[in-house]
C-alpha cells in the first residue's frame, strides 16, 4: 500500500513538474539550488563560528578571571574590601560581557560583589559552582532568565584566600552569529537573484530555438515547405534545427516530385486516351466504315465471282479490324491478369515480346503454381516486369533476357536482368527527369505494394532489376 | 438431331449463329443465355446436347459458369466459343472438362464440324490453338549436360551461384561474404562459365533439377 502510495506521489509530482515550462523548470532548479547552497552554508557557518567563539569566551573569560584573582589576592589577604570591589567594579565596567563578579572568602563568606547594594546577591548562585581544591578553574553554564550565563570559579592564592567568580554573558557570540547570519542569508538572496537572472539569459537562449522549431513544423505541417529553421548555436538543439533543416528539405523535394509525377501520371493518362481515341477512332471506325460500305456494294453484287472476292475482302478486313482491337485491349489490360493470374499473362506478355523485339526472353517461375497473389500485387508485378522488359527493348540492346519470379511463404521475388549495355544507376537517377521517370514509376509502383526495387548496373555489365513484395501469409 | 444452347451476351452475335446454325438439317438451336446465372437455368431446364459458351460474360466468370455446368448438367458437352486465343485458357478450360474449344474468329464450317465432333463424343480444339498443347507433347529441351560438373566449382563460385540463385543482389552478396561486388561478378561470371549456363533464370531451373536449391 505504501508503494503505492509512494507512486502516486511521484506520479503526482511529475504531472506538476512535467506541466510547467522549461523555463520554469531550469529557474525552479537553479533557484533551489542556489537556496539550498546559501542555507547549508548558513547552518555550517553558524556551526563552526559557535564552537570557535564560544571556547574564544571562555578562554578569555578564564584568563580574565585569572587575572583578577591574581590581582585580589594581596586585597583579601590585606582585606581591603573597597579595592577589592573598586578592582571588581573597574573590570565590570570596561568589560560589558561580564553579568558579574564576586569573591568569597575561604570560609564561604561574600567579600565583594557586583550586584549593588542590599540583598540582591542571587540566591543560590554561590552554590551554584562550587570549586573543587586543587583545579585551576571551573566552568558551569547556567542556565538564566537572561540567557545563558558561564560561571568561571577561579582559587584566589591557590584557594587558600577564597574563590573569585566570574559570570561571562553569551551576548557577544550571539551578536556575532547573528551578524554573519545575516550577511550570509544576504548574500544567498544576491547570488539567487544573480543565478535567476543569469538562468533567465540561459533559458531564453535555449527555449527560443526550441519555439522557432515548434513554430516550424507547424508550418511545414501546413505544407508550407519554405520554412526553415534558425540555428542559433552549434549545440544539440542546432543539430535538431539542422535535421528538422535537412528532413523539410527532403519532404520538399518529395512533395516537388510527387507533383511532378502526378502531372506526369495525369499526362501520361491523357496521352494514353488520345491514343486509344485515334485509335478508335481512325482504324476501327474506319474498318467498320468500310465495312458498311463493303456490305452495301455487296447488295448491288449480282456476278457470284465478284461477289466471292468482295466477300473474301469483307472477311479479311474483318480479321485485321479484331486483332487489331485484340491487340489494343490486350496492351490496355491483359484480361488473362485477371482471369488466370500473372504467371499466365507474363507468359503471354513475354510471348509477343520476344515475336515482336527478337530478344530471347527465359521465365523461370519457382513457388507460384496453383497460387493466386492479392491482384494488386499481381498488376503492380505485371507492369514492373512490362516496364523492365520494355526498357530493355528500348536502351539496353541486349540478346538474352531472364525473368525470374520466386514466392516463398511471405515474399515475392521477381529478378528481371539482361545481358546488355547497361548504364550508370547514379548518374541516371540524377540526370534530367525524362530519362529517370520509367525508374522511378517502376519503383513507385513497387512502393504502393510495400516492395522495394532495387536495380544493379553498370556500363558493359547488363542490368538486373530487383523487385521484392512481402506477401501477407496468404 | 444435335439440340444446342448459345450462351453469349452479345444478341447480334447470338442471332447470327442461330440463324448459321439453323441452316443446318442435324443441328436444333433450343434457347439462348446472356450471362452465366441464364446459362446455368437453362441449361438445366433444356438439356441441350451441346453448349456453346462464351467465357466472357457479364457478372461470372466463365471458367466458373463451365464448372458449374459440368456439375449441373454433366451430359452436356461445353464447347468454349471465345475470343481468347490464349493457351493459358485452353488449358484451364480443358482442365475444367470442356469438350472443345473454338476462337470467334473460326470460319463457319470449322464452327459446324467443331459442333458435330462434340456432339459426338470427341475433342475438338481449333487449329490455331493446338500448337499450345503439342508444345507439351515435345519435351522440353533439356538443360545440356554442363561442361563441368558442379563440384568442380571452388567454394567461392558455389556460394556465390547459391545466393544468386535465390535472389540476391550483387552488393547483398558483397556484402554477405565480405567481398566487392566486383569479385562477385567474377566469381559468378565463371561458375556459370563453368556450367555452361548463360542466364540466372537457367541458373536456376540448373539448380533446382539437380536439387543444389534446399533451403
């Protein structure tokens, strides 16, 4: 129960200290600190200064003591009882720590005192320290309505004339710790008002990079790609600047490509419909045009030959104008994609390419039989292995082209690579757009699907096209 | 006398082969079906003889509405009309137990006998398409017997040839065996000089036929 009590405490105190701001935080810990300096060093001081003054008082006040016992003893002796008070009330008076003086006879008899006239003397006080023979001195504390008072016995002439009393005040020390206390607490509150300001300075410096960045992001998260970060400093919080820097650059140079891409893609659309418009157009319109006309001169047909060769005529133009249609819907979208699944249509893809280019293209497929993969995978493979081949047809002049297509359990490999030119991946991906853009829609297309593509080149070294799709443990 | 169902969506092109086919004195056309769901039903409740099925019909598709028909009406005889003159159909209409199949653009008396040969029992695939199914017949060319044979490979080569059978890049394998992609190629470009071989994808079918691609 305690444990968690103890948790919630902490719980408790992380929500208060984790709400505040940073610049509260960093004055919350440099005033604490500072205070918590300025008092230990306060307690200390008091400490150590109490002990030296107080063995200084005494010290001085058993010397004192001393001093007078050895100036009394020939008045006692003499027993001259005025000087001995005039000695008494001479040392009282230049010598404000003392509460007062006394001496007693060796009989135990009051011979002088400092307490004035008439019954004064304090009861008990005569008793209070009582002198055993033979010691130099005596120290007692006592403990008074006035504070604390030490009561110094002194033997006058080795005791055998009496004992001088001394009461030595604590005023003095009191006075002077409180003196340093003082000074001490004043110089705790300055530094802690320098630190606060000093820490001021710190915080400012570090919080406002930290709201330039906040005030950042919330304008790159607006799509305001021109915002930049400020460094103020080669510090952790200026490396975050340069990465938020460095991170808003790349985004702006991706949100700069996507819509160039997309212009791109909607270009591409557009031409794409332009040509099966014309192709429509003029070639199946005109075909099924001619037809008609075809038919219709075929009415007015009497002679049976004439009639057999227009026919024959009719039929051809019929066969041209379907497979031409064929053609067009095969290259639009492979119908058997969809029915039969991709190993069939690259089959079929791979068919007309090697009729139509010559090149020798090999298909191994390893893993694939009887499985169907997520259509969407299917196209997205499809037209990599298309755009591949294609390009290879069009730059990399080669003979040989191998396809490879390897499912295992959660992956989808499909390695297209051929034995021509090559070209440099680099400098490709950087030169101008044109030339990247079949690159980098096979790429994207390798994205849509979680795959990565990776292609390997070089001049005189052929190509190999990577393509690798995680399939869901279908 | 050969009682025929036409299915097919396109009604042009269901009249004309009504009007084709009534011409002949053996052949009855019974009914005719727009979609696959029609087909089943009247096929069902006509009990033609033949079926003349197209496999592209609105809603399902027709390799699906064939394998219905042969658990439905078993002693009809499908006979595939299509514009598909892929074999990757042809296979799996077989598969699925058409009778026949004929592409659209057959002449009519190919059409005809094709109706005739179901009818009575046979198999008829048009010409054009058979060529698909003898270049199963052929047996596939035989992987040559390598000039050498695979342990004559150092350690190196096969390792690398391994990891390039199974798909990795050139800088994975680098990377993997501590070596530049350069001596990779190397050492890849002369096991398959070795083996005779020329591309990965005979690589591969090497590997597998001798079983050196367990993983």
């Amino acid at each position: 129960m305690d444990r968690k009590v103890f948790r919630k405490a902490i719980e408790r105190f992380w929500e208060i200290a984790g709400g505040v701001s940073v610049r509260t935080k960093i004055l919350g810990i440099v005033l604490g600190g500072t205070i918590l300096f300025g008092l230990t060093t306060v307690l200390q001081v008091r400490y150590a200064l109490h002990q030296v003054l107080v063995a200084r008082t005494q010290d001085w006040g058993i010397a004192m003591a001393s001093d007078l016992a050895a100036r009394s003893t020939d008045l006692v002796l003499i027993n001259d009882l005025l000087g001995l008070y005039r000695l008494l009330q001479d040392a009282i008076a230049h010598n404000p720590e003392l509460r007062y003086l006394f001496v007693v006879s060796s009989q135990g008899e009051v011979l002088a005192h400092t307490f004035g006239t008439g019954p004064e003397f304090p009861a008990g006080l005569l008793e209070a320290n009582p002198l055993p023979s033979g010691a130099p001195y005596r120290l007692q504390p006592l403990r008074t309505p006035e504070g604390i008072i030490w009561d110094i016995a002194v033997p006058i002439f080795r005791g055998r004339a009496g004992v001088l009393r001394l009461g030595l005040r604590d005023t003095a020390v009191r006075a002077a710790m409180n003196t340093v206390t003082v000074r001490l607490l004043l110089t705790t509150i300055v530094v802690s008002a320098l630190s606060l300001g000093i820490a001021l300075i710190l915080t400012h410096l570090i919080v406002r990079p930290i709201r330039g960045l906040v005030a950042m992001t919330e304008r790159v998260a607006r799509r305001d790609f021109t915002a930049r970060a400020t460094i103020w400093a080669n510090d952790e919080i200026g490396a975050l600047a340069h990465a938020f820097n460095t991170m808003v650059e790349e985004l702006a140079q991706q949100e700069q490509m996507r819509a160039f891409y997309l212009q791109r893609i909607i270009e591409a659309q557009e031409e794409e419909r332009r040509r099966i418009a014309r192709e429509l157009h003029d070639e199946t319109g005109q075909a099924l045009a001619s037809l008609r006309v075809g038919l219709r001169n075929l009415e007015q047909t009497m002679d049976p030959d004439t009639l057999r060769s227009r026919l024959e005529d009719l039929y051809q133009l019929v066969d041209q104008t379907l497979n031409r249609v064929r053609r067009l819907a095969f290259e639009l979208r492979p119908s058997v994609l969809d029915d039969l699944g991709l190993v069939a249509a690259l089959e079929r893809y791979i068919r007309d390419y090697r009729e139509r280019f010559g090149i020798e293209v090999e298909m191994q497929v390893v893993g694939l039989d009887e499985r169907r993969i997520p259509p969407t995978i299917e196209t997205a493979v499809y037209r990599i292995v298309q755009e591949a081949l294609t390009n290879a047809a069009k730059h990399a002049k080669c003979q040989r082209i191998s396809v490879l297509l390897q499912a295992s359990l959660r992956m989808l490999s499909v390695i297209v690579e051929d034995d021509g030119c090559g070209f440099d991946v680099e400098q490709t991906l950087r030169a101008g757009r044109e030339s990247r853009l079949g690159l980098y829609g096979m790429r994207e297309r390798a994205q849509l699907v979680g795959g990565t593509l990776t292609i390997e080149s070089a001049p005189g070294q052929g190509t190999t096209i990577y393509l690798r799709v995680p399939l869901e443990g279908a | 006398m050969i009682r025929v169902l036409i299915a097919d969506d396109h009604a042009v092109f269901r009249a004309g082969l009504r009007l084709l086919l009534s011409a002949q004195p053996d052949i009855a056309v019974v009914g005719e079906a727009g979609d696959g769901w029609q087909t089943l039903k009247q096929a069902e409740a006509l009990q033609p003889d033949v079926i003349l099925l197209d496999l592209t019909m609105p809603g399902m598709p027709g390799l699906q509405t064939l394998a219905l028909l042969r658990q439905q009406v078993p002693q009809a005889r499908v006979l595939i009309l299509t514009m598909h003159e892929d074999e990757a159909y042809l296979r799996q209409a077989l598969a699925e137990g058409a009778a026949g199949y004929i592409i659209k653009r057959a002449t009519d008396e190919e059409l005809v006998a094709a109706i005739r040969a179901v009818a009575r029992g046979e198999i008829y695939i048009h010409p054009a398409m058979t060529r698909a199914l003898l270049e199963d017949l052929i047996p596939a060319p035989k992987i040559p017997e390598t000039p050498e044979p695979w342990e004559n490979l150092s350690e190196r080569e096969q390792q690398v040839l391994r990891l390039v059978a199974v798909g990795h890049t050139n800088q994975e394998i680098a990377d993997r065996l501590g070596l530049s992609v350069k001596t990779v190629e190397t050492y890849r470009a002369r096991g398959m000089e070795k083996l005779g071989l020329r591309t990965r994808a005979q690589l591969v079918r090497y590997m597998i036929q001798k079983g050196l691609l367990k993983e």
